[in-house]
C-alpha cells in the first residue's frame, strides 16, 4: 500500500468511508488492548445497573478507530500529529459505524506535507464522534 501524494490533495477531498460492524467482542477487544477495565465495557449486567441497554465502546477505542479511519486514507507514511474528538451518542454491540470526513487545509513545512482533516463517525442512535486531525506526509518530487 501507498501513501497518499500529498501533491494530489486538495481543501474539500473527501475521504473514502469506512465502516465498521461494532461486534461485543470488539468492544471488549478495544476495552482490554487499552487496559480499561471498567466493567460497562464488558459486564452487560453492570452495564445495565448503570442504565446502559448493553455495554459500550471505551474513548481509547474511538481514539484507535479514528486514527484507522485517518491511516487507512493516508497510508503508511502519513504521521497524525493531531487528533481533537468529542463523543456524541455511545456505541453498543450490532451498531454500524460509519466514518467519513474531508480535507479543511493543505500546508507545507519543509519537506512535510500537513493535512487538515475533519471527520465523525455516525451509528443508528446519531453521531458518535466528530473530531479534526492534522496529519504529516512526506512531499515526493514530482515525476519528471
């Protein structure tokens, strides 16, 4: 896989969706790779003693699968050197999310190429995170 020329982008690129079936297992996957142990993302009980209908992605997790969505555009030499998000509606098992986003600004620093990304990440219940990215790419000469 390539990295995105960063010669190629443009302020009002859209970046190719990415959609995810958020399974329990994901969710609680995402809870253990992060070593968050709170039990509302893993105990359906406790969950539901807190008035959750199931249990519910963890923030590192969002942090992780926004960073995927950003990478996955960008490629493999693409550095996110920024990342802002707000939560919005949670996220429980059999929940379809769905991230999409845009180019805001296209910059040079040196030998860097930054992108400024906006994005969110829509479920059935609304929007689950939005959030602005800045990312890194190397600028390659152009082709002679």
């Amino acid at each position: 896989m390539s990295s995105v020329d960063w010669n190629t982008i443009s302020v009002g690129d859209a970046l190719p969706a990415l959609v995810i079936d958020m399974s329990a297992t994901r969710i609680v996957a995402g809870a253990i790779a992060s070593r968050d142990f709170m039990p509302v993302h893993h105990d359906r009980a406790y969950a539901n003693q807190q008035g959750a209908p199931d249990i519910f992605m963890n923030i590192l997790s969002d942090t992780g699968w926004c960073s995927r969505f950003l990478t996955d555009w960008a490629g493999p030499d693409a550095m996110v050197k920024r990342l802002a998000i707000r939560l919005g509606v949670p996220v429980f098992p059999g929940h379809v999310l769905t991230y999409t986003g845009s180019v805001t600004a296209v910059a040079r620093d040196g030998d860097d190429g930054l992108v400024e990304v906006e994005f969110s990440a829509v479920n059935e219940l609304g929007e689950h995170v939005g959030g602005t990215a800045t990312l890194n790419l190397p600028i390659r000469a152009p082709a002679v």
